[in-house]
C-alpha cells in the first residue's frame, strides 16, 4: 500500500505519542504511539474497530530526506491532535518524497520528509505492516 493510502488507514483519534526514535545511519525515525488502531470500513471511517489494533506500536517512516520539531525542546507526549501528508508531489534521486505532518500536544508539529512508511507491532519486531 502506498504511503499516501496507509497513512489514511491509520486511526489515532485520543491517541498518544510516547516517544520519537532516531536512528540516523539507517536513515529512519519511529513514532511509538500508545495504540494504533486501522480504518477498514469502506465508509473511511475507524467505526470502533479494534480487529488490529497495535499497543506501544511504531509508524516508521524510513528513507528520511530531512525532519523538523517546532518548536524544539518540547516534549512529544501528548495527544495526537491531526496527522496528514502534506505534500505528494516532491521527488529526489528520481523517488518520490512524502512530506508527512504530525501535530502533537500544544503547539508542537512534527514535520518528516521520507520516502516510505509502514507500522510495526513490538509483538513482531522487524515485520514491516503496509496494509
């Protein structure tokens, strides 16, 4: 599933962001987040299921062309208050680049620019979730 379908997928209404990971020399960074819910209903809608719901589980976006905090210091835990992709059109090195905008708590946003994304469960490390 493409970035821009997955990320749409996602359900974090009165979700949290527990932590932000960096790792730089693979070129990736995890937002764990409290619990990860799907949207499977045809209406887009999450409609309360909890089918595949991922407890302490991470959005991983991989291949990080640049990443921001505004503003920097603020800590990243609290309620995830909207989450989008921003910008679809950008390519480098012939890739496209996806701008993906996370606004948590008051008033911080989260702004990474990367290449891909999927989910992963801490029940199954290492197992990439893209549809």
């Amino acid at each position: 599933m493409p970035p821009n379908e997955l990320i749409n997928s996602i359900y974090l209404g009165d979700r949290c962001c527990k932590g932000i990971y960096i790792d730089f020399w693979e070129e990736i960074i995890k937002l764990k987040i409290d619990c990860i819910s799907r949207i499977r209903s045809p209406s887009g809608y999450w409609e309360y299921y909890n089918d595949e719901n991922i407890d302490d589980g991470y959005i991983v976006f991989s291949g990080i062309e640049s990443y921001k905090i505004n503003p920097m210091g603020v800590l990243a835990n609290d309620f995830i208050f909207n989450y989008y992709i921003k910008n679809t059109e950008e390519q480098s090195c012939g890739k496209k680049i996806y701008t993906f905008i996370f606004e948590v708590g008051y008033p911080m946003e989260i702004e990474i620019k990367a290449r891909e994304l999927w989910l992963e469960d801490p029940q199954k490390p290492g197992v990439k979730i893209i549809d």
